[in-house]
C-alpha cells in the first residue's frame, strides 16, 4: 500500500501571500498548513476576503507563494520554472476562475474549446461529449462564449476544466451564477471526476455546495480556523505556530482577548483570567 505521502497531491507548509502596493502590504494568506488527497471534494469557506481566493490561485499553480512550501502534483511552485508550470496546468490541472469569461476562448465555439484542452491532456472525442452532456450543454456544442448566457459560461468552463479527468481540479465559486437544477449538476459532475480518482478542490459559500463535501475548511483572516470530514463535529485547526482560531460566536466569551489555557487530562480548558481586584 503506498503511503501517505505518496498519496499527497497537493501539500501546503506556512503558505503565506502577500499582495504590495503604494498603500501598503495586504496578507491575504498567514500560514496555511494543508495537505488534499486524490479521490475527494475539498469545499474552502469563508466571507469576502478570508482568502479564498489566494488560496485556489495557488493551489491551481496560477500564482507563487510569498513565503512557505507548496507542492502541486510533485511540483514545488516556489521553484519551478514558468515553463514547467504551464505545462503542469495544460497536462494536469482544471482551473474554473471565479469569473467565467477568464476560462473560455471568445472566439472558438463550445465543442472546439473542449477539442483544444483535450489535445492538451490526451484525451479522445468521446471525453469531450461526457464534459458536455456533464454540465447540461450537449445542445450548445456548436455555439461561442458570445451566444452564451453567464450561467451557461460558467457551466462551460467547468466543462473545459474537467475534460480528460485531470490528476487535479480546482474551482472558485463554480455555482456562484447557477439556478438550483444546474448547480446540482454542476456538483454532480464534480463529485464524479473525484471517484474517479482526481483531487478536487472548490470555493464556496453557497449550502447547496458545502453539505456535500467530503471535507470542509473554514478560512478566516487568511488561515484555516475550522474542519470537518464527513458527519464530524467542526474541529478547530492549529497551525504550526500554535495558532488556534475560536469559532466567531465564542469570542464574545473572551472580550479582552485574553485567555488562560489549562490542561486536564485529555482535555484542554478555555476560561477568562481572573480579574485582579
């Protein structure tokens, strides 16, 4: 049986990123530690400006880390060449970017742009039909981005993402302009390039989409405060520093942001310092 670590696609260690202007640094990511296996949907959650975004970009081998290690299917992103990322993200990575008009080709028709991604990835005509009829599109094949409506350009490129089952597929918000029906389905095709063995990874606030991963990260200000697998309660996640994030409905407990920390046992106590009189 291969080990854990052969079976890693993707590994993060103290990602951070920042983004530099004239006003000033933002840090969009502080250290995140993250591992995601083939076989699985990974949902990230969080409010406008949790990172969500930083986070796929780099996970999909678009951008470079600030600082910390981040390895996508064997390729250290910090230090591989322009070149070799380009061909890792033809050959292995699907990338949805939250703005659909950012994945399609303008110019060629539905079925073409599948045809130019599937020569990328090696996959046959037959792989372009299933991405098609996946998402809903099969009566669409012949039109362009133009004559599309927004939903339906979204819904093309997850297509064009998940043509090929590639090793790994990453999504920013995916059903963000989708009607119930078509974001089921959308779902659907997703879950299904997973069991068949791609590592696949989304960004969403949106119930419908979270109640059916099988793993949720909660970010908050660019680190991942929380966990679940499965029916799992919510597990709070340290970070290499020894960090912890409280769920936000907990921290009215601690109004000066000062708490003592108590060991018992198995088990770790949260209170309030005493207030000296």
């Amino acid at each position: 049986m291969p080990g854990i670590e052969s079976m890693t696609a993707v590994s993060c260690e103290d990602l951070v990123k920042v983004f530099r202007s004239v006003t000033g640094e933002t840090h969009a990511l502080r250290g995140i530690g993250l591992e995601l296996v083939p076989g699985a949907l990974t949902v990230v959650a969080g409010p406008s400006g949790s990172g969500k975004s930083s986070l796929l970009t780099l996970l999909g081998a678009r951008d470079r880390p600030s600082a910390g290690r981040l390895t996508v299917l064997g390729s250290d992103v910090g230090v591989a060449s322009t070149r070799e990322l380009r061909r890792l993200r033809r050959r292995q990575i699907g990338f949805v970017p939250q703005r659909a008009s950012n994945a399609v080709f303008p110019h060629l028709r539905a079925t073409d742009q599948l045809r130019q991604v599937a020569s990328w990835r090696g996959a046959s005509r037959r792989h372009l039909a299933e991405a098609l009829d996946a998402v809903g599109l099969t009566d669409r094949g012949g039109h362009r981005p133009d004559a599309l409506s927004g939903g339906e350009q979204q819904r093309l490129a997850v297509a064009i993402a998940l043509v090929g089952t590639p090793a790994l597929v990453v999504a920013d918000e995916p059903t963000a302009e989708l009607d119930h029906a078509n974001a089921d389905r959308v779902m659907d095709a997703l879950l299904a390039v997973a069991a068949a063995g791609s590592t696949v990874v989304i960004s969403s606030h949106d119930d419908r989409v979270t109640h059916r991963a099988d793993r949720l990260l909660r970010l908050r200000h660019g680190v991942v405060s929380s966990e679940t697998s499965g029916r799992r309660t919510a597990a709070a996640v340290i970070d290499a520093t020894g960090r912890v994030q409280l769920p936000q409905e907990m921290l009215g407990l601690f109004p000066d942001r000062r708490v003592v920390v108590e060991a018992d046992g198995d088990h770790v106590r949260l209170r309030r310092p005493e207030v000296e009189l």
